[in-house]
C-alpha cells in the first residue's frame, strides 16, 4: 500500500479512471433520468478524463519544475487537461474537483492521509460552487460524503482516508434517489454520481485497498477490453489532442514557429508521429478521419490509412516535418513565424452558438454567429470565442447541460482580455429569438440583457421518441412512444409522431403565441414539416409560422413560441 501519493500514483489514477469509465460508460449514459434519446453523462466524463489523460501525456505546462512538487505538477496537468476537455454538468463538476484537488495538494511536500481530507473538503466547496442551483441527491452529495468520511477518520494513513471516502460515496450513490424524486420515479442513481465513484474506486486501487474486484484495478489499464475507446478513434486518431490545446493559433511564448502540414499515414505510425511531436512542440493538434484500408507495403500494413491535419508549435521546423514524413506523406505544408505574426487587437462584438445539425450551423451561420457542434468541450467553445476576433462575446449554449461548459469557457477567454456573457438558452428556438434583438449599437451590458429578455420569452418544446420506459408526469412511456417536453418536462405521449406534434402546437397555442418557429430534425419523416404548419395555419390562421430544417440528431421536431 502506497504511504503517500506521488506523481506515479496520480498518473496512474489518471489512467485508471480513465479505464474504468471506459468500461462503465454506456451504464452511466443508460442512468439518464429522462427517457429522452441522449443521455450522455458516461460519454461526457470519459471524454473530459480523456483529455485530462492526454494533458498529461503532452506535458503541457510552461511552468519550470522548480514552482512545484512534482505530484502538484502531475495533478496540475490533469486538472487542466480535465478543465479544457469538460464535457456537461457532470464533466465540469469533475474538472473543478481535479482543479481543487490540485490547488490544496501542489504546495503540501508529502501527501497524506490528512492532507487528502482537507483537499477533498476544498473539492466539495469547489463542486458546490460550479453549480448555479446545487441540488441534493447528484454528484455534489456524493463528493460531499466522501470528504466528510475522510475527515471523520483523523488518520494520516493515505489508504485508511482512501477507502473511506470511496465507501462513503458508494454508500451516499445509493442513498440518491431518496433524496431526488425524478431519480426514484426513474429508479436509478445518479449519473455524475456513479462516474465519481468509480474515480474513487480507481484512487483506492492505486493506493492498494480496493473495494472493487479486479476489472476496476487500474492495474489492468492496459488490458484490452480497458483501452477500448468507443468515442476515440474513429473520429481522432490523436485521441484528445484539440481538447488540451487553449493556444491554437494564438502565438506562442514557448516557440518561435508554427507548422501545419495534412498528412495520409496509418493510424499507427500517426500515433508514433504524434509522440515525436509531443517532445519537441507544444500545443499540438492531431485530428482527421479513416481514409480506407492501408497500403500493405509497411508494418502498419493492417492500419486503416488516416487522412490528418497536423498542428504544432516548435523551434526545429525540419524535425516537425520529419516526423510527419516518417510516418507517411504530408503535403500542403505551412510553416509561420510568430514574430511576423502579431496578434490583431480585439475589437466589436459576436455571438457564438452551440448547434448541432448542419442547417442549424447554416441557420446560426446566416445570422452572422459562430457555431460550436452540439455537446462541445470547454476548449472548442474557448477556441471558438477567440476565433471571432471580438473584443465582447454572447455565447448561446442552447441546451441545459452545456451552461456550465460554457461557463467555464468565458473564464478562460476574459482571462484572455475578451469580454463574455452567457445568456442561458436551453434551445436553439430560444437563441434564434435572442439574436433577432441583438443591437452592436447598444452597450454590451445592455445588448445582453436583451437578449436574455428575448429568450426567456421564447417558450420551446421539443418532440422525440423515448429511448426507455420511465414514469414521467404524463404517465408511464415506453421504447419508441412518441414524447412532447415543453421546457424539459413530458407533456405530451403518443404512437403517432405527426397527430403528437399537431396536439403539442395546440397546447402551446391555447396559452397564446403570435409566432411558431419549427425546426425540422434529421430523423423526421418527409413533409412533417409542412404538416405541423399547415396545421397551425387551418387551426389557428392569425399565427405566423417560420419553417427551417435544422437537421439535429434525436429530436425530428423543435418548436418555438413567441
């Protein structure tokens, strides 16, 4: 058993963690309380810990080892990695965790038992505050009972303070849906909560008193089952590169050069390039896609071949393009010189929307916003503020989960000299009405509250199929029934997708409205459309209807009311 946590065992906790979600995350998406069809919390915090992992792999810190110890360096990293890469609620609750754990640990010389209590009490005030409306029953409980657990114990044994603060979280994990309704009407657990635990369960194995059986023992992180990544490759062979890159584009104080250069290589001489570079550069981004099958005139003959764009940061212009011609053909390579490059000085104002379905993106685009995809990380919202240029930024989250994301992304960039506001739309109709009020003449202050005002008098609702059976306030609901929320809550059930969505504008309307924005999805049938407003135009002639398709995943029909 370890008698204090030193950066190996942090790195391992890292990986370990990283493993165990891996394993456990369709479970964790399957805890969504809601029936709708995307509950996401396990693939949210496997992506944030991926991120937090290829933190530390990349090393990218600025800092000199002398600030630190090197188990606050490590946590440092990770906590970073974590903070870039978060993902929803619950992965932004586990980033400010890491970031606090990190914070109370980096100056403690050795760290034990005690120490570790007292950095899981500063963890819990930092969860807590990450939340606007803290709510018992979630992960904030759990977090909350494994540091009073810890501190009960008054050891300095680093495993005794370990295990129980893991039993107290699991104990406190099944307590939740006492305390939380929709989670016993739902009869689960809390999401977040369940992915915290299994980060406690992966520190008490590294310390050496597990409470798990061995497939949770970060021992076996390089089993194979463990490194099976469902949300990694197939869309980025440089795993979480992007999600640990706030610099990208914008300088470096640690390099004089910038390369960029596409490249057709297999997948497993990209991930030997991408280390190479990880040594001589910083801010390095690997990302592209499958290309087809490889060649077969090289040992990654079996490799797919990926087509990449590759970017990084250097000193040794010629060993950067090395590495890539190591590992297959790059072409259309670009090299700049930071010091020829000033940054141009922040200046007008944007907006920046999160959308998901390319006529969404269309739509948003046409209102002269920039658009993130759906379920964005802190980073890419980050990079996406400062790709505006502007000196005061809306950003429109358009979805619940996202506000905290989002949240943590305009901290970064006011870091940076940009002003953000956050106005809390939950839907993509409501930021629609928010940018119709927007004003570049007004002041800043005043342009947001606007177009809060505007949103918040959007009524939305939104219409899919339920994805589990589930008690909700309309009733019991079963796989594939058609649902119609209204603000997040179950209106509305049926079998029939258009007769639902007729019944739906008809509620809605019958509470007044003089505008309907729909907003058609990429599972919706042919003409529903159309259907839905011819509707509202027979039943209810003196409402203007606006029609768009949006092509969003899930949800064949967003509507608006104004």
């Amino acid at each position: 058993m370890l008698d204090t946590l030193d950066a190996a065992a942090v790195r391992r906790w890292c990986s370990g963690s990283l493993a165990a979600l891996r394993r456990h995350q369709g479970e964790i998406d399957a805890l969504n309380v809601y029936p709708v069809p995307d509950g996401d919390t396990g693939t949210n915090l496997v992506l944030t810990l991926t991120s937090a992992q290829h933190a530390l792999a990349l090393d990218l810190d600025n800092s000199s080892e002398g600030e630190q110890t090197s188990h606050g360096r490590v946590l440092r990293l990770m906590a970073r990695g974590a903070l870039l890469g978060a993902r929803g609620n619950s992965g932004v609750i586990v980033s400010q965790i890491l970031r606090a754990l990190a914070d109370a640990l980096t100056d403690t010389a050795v760290v034990r038992g005690r120490a570790l209590a007292s950095a899981l009490t500063a963890a819990t005030d930092a969860a807590y505050a990450a939340v606007a409306r803290p709510v018992e029953g979630t992960v904030l409980t759990v977090v909350a009972a494994a540091a009073r657990a810890a501190d009960r114990t008054g050891s300095d044994d680093l495993a005794t303070v370990v295990r129980a603060a893991a039993s107290a979280a699991r104990d406190a994990l099944a307590a939740t849906p006492g305390q939380l309704p929709v989670l016993a009407r739902a009869g689960v657990v809390d999401a977040g909560g369940r992915g915290l635990c299994l980060l406690l369960d992966a520190l008490a194995a590294v310390v050496g008193t597990p409470l798990t059986d061995s497939t949770d023992n970060p021992d076996n992180a390089d089993s194979p089952d463990s490194t099976d990544n469902p949300v990694g490759r197939a869309t980025d062979p440089g795993g979480a590169g992007r999600a640990v890159d706030p610099h990208s584009g914008a300088g470096s104080e640690e390099y004089a050069y910038e390369v960029q250069f596409l490249l057709e290589a297999p997948a497993g001489a990209v991930d030997r390039m991408r280390a190479a570079l990880a040594e001589i550069g910083d801010s390095l981004v690997v990302v592209g896609s499958d290309a087809g099958d490889g060649d077969g005139d090289d040992d990654d003959r079996d490799d797919p071949v990926w087509n990449v764009h590759v970017h990084v940061h250097v000193d040794d212009i010629g060993a950067a393009i090395e590495a890539g011609i190591a590992a297959g053909r790059p072409y259309q390579i670009s090299v700049t010189r930071f010091a020829d490059q000033p940054a141009p000085p922040l200046a007008g104002r944007a907006a920046v929307v999160v959308a998901a379905g390319t006529g969404l993106a269309a739509l948003f685009t046409g209102e002269g916003a920039g658009v993130v995809g759906g379920s964005p990380s802190t980073a890419e919202l980050l990079d996406a503020i400062r790709r505006t240029g502007a000196a005061e930024v809306v950003v429109l989250p358009n979805d619940p989960d996202t506000q905290a994301v989002a949240g943590l992304a305009a901290r970064e960039a006011e870091a940076g000299g940009v002003t953000v506001a956050v106005v809390p739309t939950r839907s993509p109709v409501q930021a629609l009405a928010a940018l119709a009020v927007r004003d570049p003449r007004r002041r800043f202050d005043d342009d947001v509250i606007a177009m809060a005002e505007a949103a918040g008098a959007c009524r939305y609702a939104e219409v899919c199929h339920a994805a589990r059976e589930a008690l909700t306030v309309a009733g019991r609901c079963r796989p594939g029934d058609v649902l119609a929320l209204v603000e997040g809550e179950v209106l509305l059930i049926g079998t029939d997708l258009a007769g639902t969505c007729h019944n739906l504008l008809d509620q809605l309307l019958g509470g007044g409205g003089e505008l309907v924005t729909l907003i058609v999805g990429e599972q919706a049938p042919d003409g529903l459309g159309e259907a839905v407003a011819a509707h509202v135009a027979r039943c209810w002639p003196f409402v203007e209807v606006h029609t768009f398709v949006g092509g969003q995943p899930h949800y064949p029909l967003l509507v608006g009311i104004e």
